[in-house]
C-alpha cells in the first residue's frame, strides 16, 4: 500500500507538471505508468562546440527510447552538415551538430532545449519528434530563450496554434489531412458504415481521433464505440482487454487505432489470447506512427494481416535513397530522415540569405529561400550560395515535399498514402486518396 502511495504521488506531480489535458487515471491505469523514463546526458566535443569557429544545430530526439528511428533521422541530419562543411560552410564557420535524447518525455524535452540554448549558444532546434514535447518546449522555453524549432514529425493541429512568436516550423504534414484521409478511405473507398476508436490520449492521438470521427460521420458513417488510453501508462503492463472489448461490443465494421508499434503489438496479443476477433474482426486501419519493420517483427500477424494504415510516400528509388546507401551503407527505412535532411539545409540558406544566426532573422529567411524564386535543390548548393550573393531569390524544393511554408509554420502540400499488410509484410504506396 505505502508503494502504491508513493507511486500515486509521483504521478500527480507529474501531472500537475503537465498540461496535456489527459483524463485522470484510475487504479488500474495507476498500477501500470511508466515511472522508469530517463534521458541520456547531452555527449559533444566542448573543444568543438565552445571553439567560435561552429554554427551548433541541435537536435532533439527520443534516442532511449526510439534508438533505431532516431539515429536513422540524426544520419540524415549528419550527412546534409557533412555536404554543406566540405562545400566550406557558411559565414565563415563550419555546422556542428549537438544531439540530445529527450527519451519521449516532455519534461526532459523541455530541459535538453534549455541546455542546448543556454549553454551550447544553439539558435535553431531540429525535433523534437512528438506534438506534445513541441508544445511543451514552445510554451516553457522558447518565450525565454528564443531559437527556431522545425519539427519533421509533430503533427497535431494545436502546433499550428501555438503563440510561437513565428519560431516554430514543421515539415510534416498535420493530423487534419492523415485523420481526414483514413476516413475517406474507411468510408467511400471500402464502403464501411461503422467505426470505432481506440487512441492514446495524447496530443497526436487525439486530434486524430476527432478529425477520423468527424470526417467518417460526414461520409455517412456512424461511431459506434470510443475509447482512450493515458499516454503515461506502458502497454506492456496493462490489461487492454476491457478497453477492447467496449470499442468492439457493437461489432464495427472499422476499428481505427492511434497508438506506438508496441501499444499495437501488444494489443494484438491481447486480442488473440482473448478472442477478441474469433466471431468479428473489423478491418483495422493505423496511422503513420506504426509502419516500420518492428511492428512486423513485434505483433502477433495473424492479427494485424490485412491492416490498412496511412504514411507518406516512402523513399523507395529515389535520389535521396541512393545517396543515403552510398553515405552510409543502407537505405533509409524513416521518410522523416529525409526531412532531417531539408530542415539542415533550411536553416543553412536560411541563415545564407539573412547573414545572422539570430532566431528571428532566420525564421523571416526560412519563408524567403522556400516559397518564390529560382527553383533548387540540395544537389546545387554551390550555384544557390552564388544567387543569394548576388541578391537573387531562391525557392528551395524538399524531397518529400515543396516546403512553402504557410503563416502557420506548416506545410499544406504533403499528401498521405495507404499501406497494407499483406502475408506478413509491408505492401507501400498503393494509392493516395484525393480530399
């Protein structure tokens, strides 16, 4: 009892200390919270990143926690700093890279933001990955210690909200359009009529929820069960059974689900052992944050065969593909790490066009080499240092997308694409659907 006291304790505290806004736990929510989350220590070479001679980027990123994922975007980070110091630099100083593991906790975001600031003079974030440690580092650092912040993966609609003083940027695409497609797809291309929701509450779970829920009523579908799960409770110690059986009562002809590939893992063992699906099972549909190699290696597949799930386009054939294999040996798996990639090389002729590393004069040139002017790409850096020398306007060009920012900070042009899962692998890109 005194355990389970303490533990209560704990929790609270760390609550209050959020504002997240997810539902208050009960006992058994209680009994399974990850109270185990850590962060490793910031590792950089002081002699390079305190020597006046680098322009330090920091890097934000669940490594503990997410190491595989992680690494892949902090490589496409790497390599595009890589090309720009052998091209010289810039402003006559060379780009550093200091990387810092938030491991998925947004108290610990908030803290590796304010150590790469304030005592790494960093003026420009890369990361994090997670709409919630976004808002969290938006509203408890950058007010105070301002720096430009790109985010290649956090996708709630409350990002493009935020009074960021116009620092915040992302080169993702946002929860309305993947929420919007999944239900256009569920409802007018495979003709399902019900639908039920299974997310975890947080920030990306929950705006994807709402954008499925209102766009597949709108399609003439009905929601016919609901339900959610605390962000800080670790799937691997929780009965999800309860929670399934109640979305799954009324026999859905779709359950749509917005969870982490080990919260899907272990649901599907869950349901197997349960017999969950033995008199129905309803075409499942995932989102963006499940389709990699580990879901495949980690779920029980006779249960998630057939899963229908959104993503961008992969990077499968491209040039990016095969200058990341030659970099590095492999291809990249993450279409995010080409994203890593642009957001270097963003900020790079962002800080070309205005001469300043200041935060803001930075966020003004973003817009500038990325809307209007003489099209390019990463491949002509050379020619795009010998324009802006000479006053011309540039429109930088993304990989996976045109990277015009809006007065959001967002860009409107990125598209989803439906995978499935069939005889135990990833079938990729099989059709976008048209809004």
């Amino acid at each position: 009892m005194r355990r389970l006291f303490i533990i209560t304790l704990f929790i609270c505290s760390n609550l209050y200390s959020q504002d997240n806004e997810i539902s208050d736990l009960d006992i058994r929510e209680l009994a399974a919270v990850d109270v185990e989350k850590s962060s490793m220590p910031i590792q950089v070479d002081s002699t390079v990143a305190f020597s006046g001679k680098t322009i330090n980027l920091g890097l934000i990123m669940p490594f503990s926690s997410d190491p595989e994922y992680t690494q892949e975007l902090q490589q496409g980070a790497q390599m595009a700093i890589d090309e720009i110091n052998d091209s010289g630099g810039i402003l006559g100083k060379k780009l550093y890279l200091i990387s810092a593991d938030d491991g998925g906790d947004g108290n610990f975001a908030v803290e590796k933001a304010k150590e790469l600031i304030v005592k790494y003079q960093v003026t420009s974030l890369i990361g994090p990955m997670s709409s919630t440690n976004t808002i969290k580092i938006a509203r408890e650092v950058l007010h105070e210690y301002p720096a430009v912040l790109i985010s290649p993966n956090s996708t709630s609609t409350r990002v493009s909200k935020l009074d960021d003083k116009d620092l915040i940027f992302r080169t993702t695409s946002t929860d309305i359009r993947q929420g919007k497609i999944a239900a256009s797809f569920a409802a007018n291309k495979l003709g399902l009529k019900t639908a039920a929701l299974f997310y975890m509450d947080d920030y990306h779970g929950e705006g994807l929820a709402n954008e499925f829920r209102n766009n597949f009523e709108k399609y003439g579908g009905k929601i016919v069960g609901e339900d959610r799960l605390s962000p800080l409770v670790n799937p691997d110690n929780y009965d999800l059974i309860p929670h399934l059986r109640k979305v799954l009562k009324e026999k859905p002809d779709v359950l749509y689900v917005v969870c982490s590939v080990d919260g899907i893992s272990n649901m599907s063992y869950q349901i197997e052992e349960g017999g969950l699906f033995k008199d129905h099972k309803p075409v499942l549909i995932g989102s963006d944050a499940i389709k990699y190699s580990q879901l495949l290696e980690k779920a029980d597949l006779t249960v998630i065969e057939g899963m229908y799930g959104t993503a961008f386009k992969s990077l499968a054939g491209t040039e990016f593909e095969r200058k990341f294999e030659k970099w590095y040996g492999r291809k990249p798996v993450a279409e995010g790490t080409a994203d890593a990639y642009d957001i270097v090389y963003l900020l790079t002729l962002a800080m070309l066009d205005g001469q300043s590393t200041v935060p803001n004069t930075i966020a003004t040139h973003l817009r500038k080499v990325s809307q209007s002017g003489q099209k390019v790409t990463a491949d002509d850096f050379k020619e795009i240092e010998k324009l802006i020398r000479k006053g011309k306007d540039i429109n930088y060009s993304g990989i996976n997308s045109s990277l015009d920012f809006d007065e959001f900070g967002d860009v409107p042009d990125r598209t989803y694409w439906i995978w499935q899962i069939v005889n135990g692998k990833f079938e990729r890109d099989l059709f976008t659907i048209t809004e």
